[in-house]
C-alpha cells in the first residue's frame, strides 16, 4: 500500500489521524471477523483471509507522529522507554536500569488524552506522558510500543554516521575558519563573562560564585584542551586540512565496483551538495576506515597527546563502523544483536569521554534500542526504509506542471 497526504505543508500531529482511519477501517475487518474471499487462484470455492499490521515504519519524526508519541524534541523522546531528557539525559547508556512504557500505560494515557474536552488539557496530559491518540491504537492486537519501529536506515547511517563524521570529527569544516570562530567566541565569552558579573550582582557570595563558574564552564574546559603541541582535537575540530585532502586522495585512487555508489572526490567542500544516505553508508563501510587506519594507526613518535588523542578518537571510530556493520548485515542473530549493542555502549561512552562538551542527539539514544528490534524482527533489509526512499525519489522526479 502506498499512499500520498496532500500539501503543500506537513500536516498538524492530530490531522495525520483522518489519513490513517479508512486503513484502520480495513485493517480492522481483516482481523476481526476477517474477510471472506469469494474466488482466490488456488482456492477457487472461496478463502477467508485475516490480515495485520505489524510494522509502522518511517524516520524518527514521522512514526512519532503517526504512533502519537511526542517528539524527539519533548521531554519524554523516546517511544520505548521513560528516560527524561533533563533528568537521564541523551547519552546515558545504562539501559538496564531504563523503565521501559507498556502498551497497556500508552492506550491509558492516549484515552485520557482523547476523552479530554479542552485544548489545555489535552496540552498537559501531552506533556506529562509524551502520548496522543493515535488510529492505530483502534488495532487491538497492535503494541504501540514496538511495533513503530526505528528506523535503521536513518538512524545507523544519518543520525550515527553522518552525525560522527560531520557533527563530531568536522569533515566539512575549513580548520583554519572553524579556529578562527573558536578565537572569536572565546573572546565574546570572556567579555559576557564580565558583563554578567557586573550586571548580576547578588548580596549573596555563594550565588555569585556559581554563576560565574557555570559562565566559565566551557572556556574553562577549551583552555584545558591544548598542550605544548597545539590545540588538541576537540568536538567538531578534529580533521585538519591535510587529512581531508588525504581522504580526497585515498576516495579518488581506491579501486571499487562499478555497481558501489559513486563519492564526491571532494569530500567535505560544500560544493558538492548534500550526501545521500547510500553514499554514507559507501564511506562508513569503505573508503572512511581505511584512510582513518592508514592515516591515525601509526605509532606515535614521542609524547604527543595530539597523535595520541587521533588513535583514541579512531578507535571509537571503528567501534562505531563495526556495529553499524553488525546491525546492516543480512544475518541477524541473539549473539548479533548483543555483539551490536555492546559496541554501540562503548561507542556513545568513548564519545562522551573524548568529547565532554558533545551534545549527545536522540538519535545515539534510540541506536542502543536498535538491538532489540534486531532480536524481534531480524535483518534491517526487510523492515528499513531504502525501498520507501526510492519510491519517493521516483515521484519527485514525475513532471507536474
């Protein structure tokens, strides 16, 4: 089945449930009391037939919208656990001791939201639960809580991969323009500093104290990041201008299929436009670990905490590639599936040591729930979202005027 939801802008979260109701409508009939076909090819005195909706499958935004969980931008992110943004945090990795939502928790607190009559109401029981009413909970036997599931499409390629190269190590930044930023936003923090000390005045000490230490915080922990080598990398700042050349370099002398997706030969110039997501996963699996273990691999020549830091980041960085590997493979397995989230757990705790002042994305959060999907549903290739991709590529390319 594939449907269109007329433009020309995204709809409200509510209006989303007027497109899914004559599904549901189907869907329900197909189940209870099933459908009765008259003449199939191999039963031609007649057939009864059930049918149900297992998977909802869509990037991140959508199934929120379309299950009725709130966004990765509320509170409450995640549709399969109750971590708390400003309390857990997105990068926490303890999920055993996460307290996972129940079908039957969701389908209370999406009636409450429905019975509800006014606006306000209906806006704080959102926001106390992170559930709306979605059509779908029509479908008795559907668990709301895993039967959405992430996509690993966008999640393991976009949210991981991309995010690490571009949003983590830099790939598309200009060193020389990314310092001379650096430069100039210490000198505004340090000039805000004084003004807020000046302007905040407080009879109490203690209070002031902390407020100019919160201010201090992260200028603090830049002047920490240098040594007698220079600027250590730090988040966002890690490829220096030669080492992208080197990679441009190793993508235009590397001998490939023909069948693999072509790479910009220049790689991290903005010229070359946005990155689809098949070139991401070509770059994790290819080209990227073999110029990061040729370039970062070498033993490092006396006490250098700059060659030092560059084999710790590349270490995450094959911890990242390797579970991405383990999680896109066509065999999936309970041994896998553990193999993948111990892997993606060392990935977001090396981030978060290498990087004490990266801003962990829901993205690294939902990739530890990924696991569990791999257990339920098996291969990513049956239940990602490349073939829907393809399908929307070809209507945008349909004339319409």
């Amino acid at each position: 089945l594939a449907g269109i939801i007329p433009g020309p802008k995204e709809l409200p979260v509510d209006a989303l449930n007027h497109y899914l109701k004559p599904l549901i409508d189907d869907l329900c009939k197909f189940w209870k009391p099933r459908v009765w076909f008259s003449c199939t090819s191999k039963c031609p005195n007649g057939r009864l037939m059930r049918c149900a909706l297992i998977a909802v499958v869509c990037n991140l935004p959508a199934a929120c919208k379309t299950a009725g969980f709130s966004s990765h931008t509320h509170n409450l992110f995640c549709s399969r656990c109750k971590c708390h943004r400003k309390v857990h945090g997105l990068g926490t990795t303890d999920y055993q001791n996460w307290e996972y939502r129940t079908n039957n928790e969701c389908r209370e607190f999406a009636a409450t939201y429905t019975y509800c009559l006014t606006k306000k109401g209906k806006k704080d029981i959102f926001k106390a639960t992170g559930v709306r009413w979605s059509e779908l909970l029509r479908l008795e036997y559907f668990d709301i809580t895993c039967f959405a599931v992430i996509d690993a499409m966008h999640n393991l390629f976009l949210g991981l991969i991309k995010e690490h190269f571009e949003g983590i190590l830099g790939i598309r930044l200009d060193p020389k323009e990314s310092l001379k930023k650096e430069k100039e936003s210490s000198v505004v923090i340090i000039i805000n500093v004084s003004n807020v000390w000046k302007k905040s005045f407080n009879p109490n000490e203690q209070a002031n104290v902390r407020r100019a230490v919160g201010w201090l915080e992260d200028p603090i922990k830049f002047i920490q990041g240098k040594d007698a080598n220079g600027p250590v990398p730090h988040h966002a700042n890690v490829f220096t201008k030669a080492e992208i050349l080197e990679i441009r370099s190793d993508i235009s002398t590397m001998i490939t299929p023909s069948w693999l997706t072509s790479i910009p030969k220049n790689l991290g110039d903005p010229a070359h436009g946005k990155l689809k997501v098949d070139q991401w996963r070509v770059l994790g699996a290819t080209y990227l670990p073999a110029s990061l273990v040729r370039m970062w691999s070498t033993p490092s020549q006396g006490n250098n905490a700059s060659l030092k830091r560059r084999r710790e980041v590349l270490h995450v960085t094959m911890l990242l590639l390797s579970a991405v590997n383990i999680a896109s493979s066509w065999v999936s397995s309970k041994m896998n599936a553990d193999r993948y989230l111990s892997l993606i757990i060392s990935y977001i705790e090396g981030i978060r040591e290498l990087f004490p002042e990266y801003e962990f994305r829901p993205n690294q959060h939902m990739a530890i729930h990924l696991h569990e999907y791999l257990r339920s549903f098996g291969p990513v290739h049956s239940w990602w979202t490349f073939p829907f991709e393809r399908m929307i590529g070809m209507l945008q390319r349909i004339p319409t005027n």
